[in-house]
C-alpha cells in the first residue's frame, strides 16, 4: 500500500513537470517513513510483546521525537530527492513500467534479493566503520542511545550517518542491479524503497515477532532460517555494539564473525 501510494505520487509528479515531480518524491518519501512508525506504534498500542518488555523505550523523549520529525521531514526526503534528481540518472536511469504489475512483482523478486544482499554487505561495512572510527562513531553514536529500541529509532540518525549507511549502498546496489539483473523500473524501484524503510523502521521497533527481513519472498526466511537477520538481533546490536552490523540479513555478519543471535530471535525461528 506505502508503495502503491509513493508510486502514483511520484508518476503524478512525473507527469506535472520537473519541479511538481521533485514536490511529488518528497511527499512520498515522508509518507514512506511516516506510515511504517505508525504502523509499528500500533502494534505496541496493541499490546504486541516486545524483546525488552521489562525495560522503557528509548524512544519516546520530547528531544527524540523532534530529532526524528527533522530527519523525515528536512533530511532524509531532501537525500531522496537529491537521489532521484541527480544520482538516479547518473547510475544508468530506471526503465519503463511496463503497466504488468503482476510480471513485474515477479521480476521483482530476484532483482530486490540483489539490491537488498548489495545494500546490505555495503551497509554492513558502513556502519560497522562508524563503530571502528572515532570521528564516525562521534557522528553514529547518538543513535546508540537507544538501547531498548522504538519505531521510532529508526530514524533517529545523523545525517551523515544515514548518508554513508543508506544513500551510499543504495547507489552501489541500483549500479550493481543496473549491470546485472536488467535493472529497476520505476515502480520496482518505489517499491524497492518502500520495503527498505518499512524494514528498516520494522528492525528498529523492539517488537518480539517473527518478523520477516525479506518479505518480498516469505519462502526464502522459511526454507533458510540462517539467513534472515530478526528484529531481535538488531536490538542484541543495540545493547552489544560489535555485533550484528547488517540490516537486512544475518550472512554478512556471520561471514566476518560478528553474528550473536539474541535469545528471543532463537525462539521466533522455531516458529518458522
């Protein structure tokens, strides 16, 4: 639905002129971020379980939730703009929706496991450059203060924080897609955002549920359990900052020996 809404803004905008279209991607870029904390936040409200039941939220001061609303509203939509203005068409552009939705869902799946595992790995040594280097860990460390995460920590994050770590493998991962896998169309590549902020926002959110990492292709987390990277796992990073850098899946981390699952991830994949 988040990418079904971001899509038509952004074609509407396409199809109003240079400036509409730029007004267009900045206004589903905030609904992108936006949707998924509340979202999230009404799971808390109904009364969904969270890893650190016993422990407050970490994100629910005045200061944070101003921190966040000037990162929705002034940075990261200014980056997304930014992204689709210049960076986009200097990566080789994105093709033409061909109006199939269904063939390209499809198409889809393959093309976003790509993107996703390149994001990832870049995202992965990234972030884990902001816990090695002081000047970066400076930058990154105010993140950190949620320990016990929120929805809403997701987007607790400095500017050049969220540069390195998500515009950055962002543009390797279109590049890479780009040269491999035939590329994005524009409304793959929408909905390519939109399931990596709903992801981002969802790891963040503390919730004790046997969430997906990659729920383009539910088989793929029932079939191979090892590789998923839970909701659980991210905060476990959150309270032991030398593991657990990736975001997306769990083979980074084990690959470069930084892997420690959390103990309520062990009990959601026997779920699974």
């Amino acid at each position: 639905a988040i990418a079904a809404v971001h899509s038509m803004l952004a074609l509407w905008g396409r199809n109003h002129g240079e400036s509409m279209e730029l007004v267009a991607v900045y206004a589903a870029s905030v609904i992108r971020m936006i949707v998924p904390i509340l979202f999230f936040e009404a799971l808390i409200a109904m009364k969904v379980p969270r890893i650190s039941a016993e422990q407050p939220r970490d994100d629910t001061s005045f200061k944070t939730l101003c921190r966040v609303l000037v990162t929705i509203f002034v940075f990261n939509s200014a980056f997304d703009v930014m992204f689709m203005k210049y960076i986009v068409p200097a990566l080789g552009g994105l093709g033409e929706d061909s109006g199939d939705y269904l063939g390209e869902f499809l198409s889809f799946i393959p093309k976003s496991f790509t993107g996703e595992m390149v994001f990832d790995f870049f995202h992965y040594w990234g972030h884990r450059m902001c816990h090695q280097n002081k000047f970066l860990f400076a930058i990154h460390s105010h993140h950190h203060d949620h320990v016990h995460c929120g929805p809403r920590s997701g987007m607790d994050i400095h500017p050049a924080d969220f540069f390195l770590t998500n515009v950055i493998p962002a543009s390797i991962a279109l590049l890479v897609c780009n040269a491999l896998v035939g590329g994005f169309t524009e409304w793959q590549w929408h909905l390519f955002l939109s399931y990596k902020t709903a992801t981002e926002i969802g790891g963040h959110s503390g919730l004790n549920y046997n969430a997906m990492s990659f729920p383009q292709f539910p088989i793929l987390q029932w079939h191979f359990a090892d590789i998923p990277l839970s909701v659980a796992d991210h905060e476990w990073h959150h309270v032991k900052p030398t593991k657990n850098f990736a975001k997306r899946f769990a083979v980074w981390d084990r690959l470069f020996g930084t892997y420690e699952e959390h103990k309520a991830s062990q009990k959601t994949k026997k779920l699974r």
